[in-house]
C-alpha cells in the first residue's frame, strides 16, 4: 500500500515591461501564487485514488484580466481523481516494463476568475467550469 501527501506553494514575480509598452496590461509588475495539496492511496500499486485542494491568486489588473469581472486571476477548488495501473508491477503477468493507467478525474471549482460559485452578474457560475476527465496513458 502507498500513501503520499504532497504539498506546492509557487510565488512569481512577474516583469510585464512588454505587454505594458503594448497597453495590454496597466502595471509593469505583477504577481501570481499557486498553492496546492494532495493526498493519495494506491492498493498495492495498482487502484487508488488522490483528493486535492488548489488555490491560485495574483494582482489586480482591468487590462491583463480583461476577461473577468474582478480582473484577478484568482481560481480554487478541489481535484478528484481514481485510477488503476494493472501492469508493470512484481504480480504483473504482462512485461514489467509495459505499463498503463487509467482513471477518471474530476475538477470542481468553487471561484474561477475572481468569480465564486454564486453567480457573477454575467450568468456565469465558477462551476460551470468544473471539468470530467477519462484519461489512459501507456508506458514502454
């Protein structure tokens, strides 16, 4: 059995000199901050599954995040995902160095764009961005 919890916190410090000599952004400077935790079980290194927690948040900037009503690029939520890896393991009965896995991943926001799950004023709702995935990767 394997247990992990993994945990990530990204500060950046953004020089937009460019896009500021453009007019696409009203600040020289900018900052953007990812955090993000992960817990995870996997059965014998075949089924399991992950829950995490993501935030993201930064400056204010009408032009650079033009896009949204709050012009942040603040967005959180939470990742569900299972999936199983059925070779390429010790019990395997195919070549331990084939592998695949496949699994099912679910995003749910609860803000997207400064925006939260209450509606924006605009008829969005951050959920109306919350993702299913079916993914398969093979490994040689």
């Amino acid at each position: 059995n394997i247990y992990t919890v993994n945990m990530r916190y990204t500060h950046e410090n953004q020089n937009l000199d460019a896009s500021f000599l453009l007019g696409n952004t009203l600040k020289r400077d900018n900052d953007l901050n990812e955090f993000q935790v992960n817990g995870s079980y996997y059965w014998h290194n075949t089924f399991g599954g992950s829950v995490g927690y993501f935030d993201t948040w930064g400056s204010t900037d009408p032009l650079l995040y033009a896009g949204n009503r709050t012009f942040k690029p603040d967005s959180r939520g939470f990742i569900f995902q299972i999936d199983a890896t059925p070779f390429g393991h010790d019990a395997s009965s195919s070549d331990p160095r084939f592998n695949m896995r496949v699994g099912l991943q679910y995003v749910a926001y609860t803000d997207f764009n400064g925006a939260s799950s209450n509606f924006d004023g605009a008829g969005r709702d951050a959920a109306d961005n919350n993702t299913l995935r079916i993914f398969a990767w093979f490994a040689l």
